[in-house]
C-alpha cells in the first residue's frame, strides 16, 4: 500500500491535538447513554460542519458524515469508519478534573476515544478535500447504543447506512496495551454473545416429600452443570463455546421445594457456524436435563451480536497503515476476546476490521474497561487518527 497524503495527515493531526483533546474531554464528562446520546451527536454535528462538511442526523441519535468523491465519481465505493458514541451506566471513580457530571453514567469503555478519533479523522479527510486531494470517498460512522442488545448497529443497517461503502473499520480501545501500538487479528477478534433464560416450573411442595412434586431446585442444579458440559462435548471446541450462568434465583424457604425457579447466563462463541448451531443444542439440552424430574421448563435465548471476523485483506490494510503511521514494530497480535461488539453486524454485509487501539501510558498503571477508574494516554488519540486517515485513504501499490 501507498501513502501519498502521510505527511499532510500528520501536519493536520498535529495541529488539530489540543482541540481534541479538549474535545475528547468534553464529551467524557458528559457521557450519555444508549440512544440517549443527543448533545454528543449535536456536539459531533456541529464540528463537522464547521469544517464545511454536511452531517447527515440519523433517525434517534448518532450521524453519518461522507467527505470526498462518491462511487459514480471516483470509480470506487467508499471507505466506511464507525465510532460508537454511548457511555455505560456505570458511576466514574477516575478522579480526573474532567470527569462525568452525569451521576451513575460514565465512559468506561473508553467511547469517547473512539469518537474523537474518527472525528479528527474527519477533520483532516475535509482538508485534504477541500485542496482536492482526497481521490476515494469516504463515510464517517457515528454510530449509537452499541452497549445494549440489540445493538444500535442493527438500527443503522436499516437506515442504509452501507449503501455505496466496500469495506468498513473500527478501533476499540484497550488499556491493556500500551499507547503507540495496535493489537490485530485476522478472523474471529470477539465473540457471538447471546443471553440465555431458563424457566423451570412445577406444582411445588414439601421438602420432606420431594417425590410428589418436581424438585425445581434440584432440576436447576443440574442445567446449570449438565448442561455447559453437554455443550463442551457437542459442539467444536475450536470455535470457543462457553455457557456461564451468571443468576439463579428459587425459593424464599429452607423446607419448601418453589413452584419456580429461573436461571440465566451468556453463551458466546467465536465461529459464526458453530453459533447458529449452538441454539438448536443448548434448547435440546436443557430440555432432556430437566425431563427427568417432572418438570416444566421453558428456555428464552435472545440473540445478541455475531462474531467480529477480520476479513483478512482488510487486517492486512489497517496493519500496514499502523506500521507507516506508528513504525515497523507497532503492531501486536492480539488475543481473542469473548466479550461482544455490534460492529460484527456491519461484517454481516461488507468486509472491514477492528482492531485494538493502545492506551496505557508506557510504564504507567493498567487498567480495564467497563470499571469506573478508567484512564487512557491521551496520545492514543493521535495514534488512532494518523492510523485511520491513512488507511481511508491508501493507494495500492501496483509496481
């Protein structure tokens, strides 16, 4: 690949830092949550059209933003980039002087860099443009509600927001990585996350006499051993199926078997196959595990979010545009996760990659996300955006 704007990039990056900065910081202390998010999208809006370019509002919160040529104009679709824009209801115990105002909501998954990346992103995309150097269009992704199910994904493929786009990419902050390198992967980088419910019912009774009734405890004690055990042995276990209860709740007395009890968890799973199939198993399952004592049960399974699968061209573009942005040893294989993330939907209808931005300050302290004590080097930022605004905006070299 080839990067006939780097330099051009990396001036306009460097003299837009401390207006993202500020700006990352503004929206860190005003988080909002899942399709909550209007003075972030108003906030998103009104920068960019104060660069000349024109936010197109979605319908509920979030935005898309195209900058440079369309399709019937430069012979190529367009390259897409996606920021999730929500916060967590999660109270921030960051101590930092800019953080949330808003009481039980905060970034701690770190959203607000994400934002802000593809914001400057934008911002330089509209320089180069506005000088007419930007030769392939582009679509900037301001995407909400990536932090429920269904996520907001699902609501911006329906309002089209693919149309004309060829391939699709996304960063995620991860604080476990130091700032100044990307973690990547080609394939499975997440897992499928759905949520499980198992209702288990009979008349009840005694628990001197169990064998008149069926024991709904005694049925839930096994579903929630038998079962992931079933499963372990069904299904492949290349593909990372894991079922893990996380609630169970039946009774209110010491010798009274309940008429109810209910049981609920995650099942994840990093093969797109092996997920489908694995609802069809786990329903079998719990089904003949709970036959054998006289009880009624009912299993909820609410799909969540697919796998995000790397396709690998496109992991191989965004790992070439760290390596001219950041140097030859800037990127890191990294693990996979069993945890969800919405953009998998967007990989559902065109190739792209997300891969993992670093945001541990070199030799500081480490943390994680989805805590309220989260902190991030706030030169992640620049890191992010000298990375995406070449990989939106690359040549392919044909020597």
């Amino acid at each position: 690949m080839n990067y006939p704007l780097a330099s051009q990039i990396d001036d306009y990056a460097n003299a837009l830092r401390e207006e993202l900065i500020t700006f990352r910081r503004d929206i860190h202390a005003h988080p909002e949550t899942a399709r909550q998010e209007h003075r972030t999208t108003q906030r998103i809006a009104e920068r960019l059209a104060a660069a000349g370019l024109e936010p197109q509002l979605l319908s509920g919160t979030g935005l898309i933003c195209d900058i440079g040529p369309g399709p019937e104009e430069c012979g190529a679709p367009r390259v897409a980039l996606r920021a999730d824009i929500d916060a967590l209801p999660l109270q921030e115990t960051s101590g930092l002087s800019f953080a949330s105002v808003n009481e039980g909501v905060s970034h701690a998954c770190g959203h607000d860099v994400h934002t802000t990346v593809v914001l400057g992103v934008g911002l330089v995309l509209a320089r180069l443009a506005q000088h007419g150097e930007l030769t392939r269009g582009v679509r900037l992704v301001f995407q909400p509600a990536e932090e429920v199910q269904p996520g907001g994904a699902l609501d911006l493929l329906a309002q089209d927001v693919l149309d004309d786009v060829g391939e699709i990419y996304a960063l995620h902050t991860e604080p476990k990585l130091d700032c100044g390198l990307i973690g990547s992967r080609i394939g499975p980088i997440t897992s499928a996350c759905d949520t499980i419910t198992v209702t288990v019912t009979s008349h009840g009774g005694h628990t001197s006499r169990p064998h008149l009734t069926g024991d709904v405890v005694y049925a839930l004690g096994e579903i929630i051993t038998e079962v992931p055990a079933v499963l372990g042995r069904r299904m492949d276990p290349r593909a990372g199926v894991n079922l893990t209860w996380g609630t169970v709740q039946a009774g209110s007395a010491p010798n009274a078997i309940p008429a109810s009890g209910i049981l609920m968890g995650t099942l994840r799973c990093l093969e797109v196959s092996t997920w489908e199939q694995a609802q069809h198993v786990l329903n079998d399952t719990v089904t003949h595990v709970a036959s054998a004592y006289g009880v009624e049960v009912a299993v909820h399974h609410q799909r969540g979010v697919p796998p995000v699968d790397n396709d690998e061209e496109c992991t191989l573009s965004i790992e070439a545009a760290a390596r001219d942005a950041l140097g030859a040893h800037s990127v890191t294989l990294t693990e996979q996760s069993l945890g969800g993330e919405d953009f998998a939907w967007y990989l559902t209808k065109v190739p792209g990659a997300l891969v993992r931005l670093g945001t541990r300050t070199p030799g500081g302290k480490t943390y994680d996300i989805h805590r309220g004590d989260l902190q991030i080097d706030e030169e992640s930022l620049m890191v992010g955006l000298r990375t995406l605004a070449r990989v939106a905006t690359a040549t392919v070299d044909v020597s």
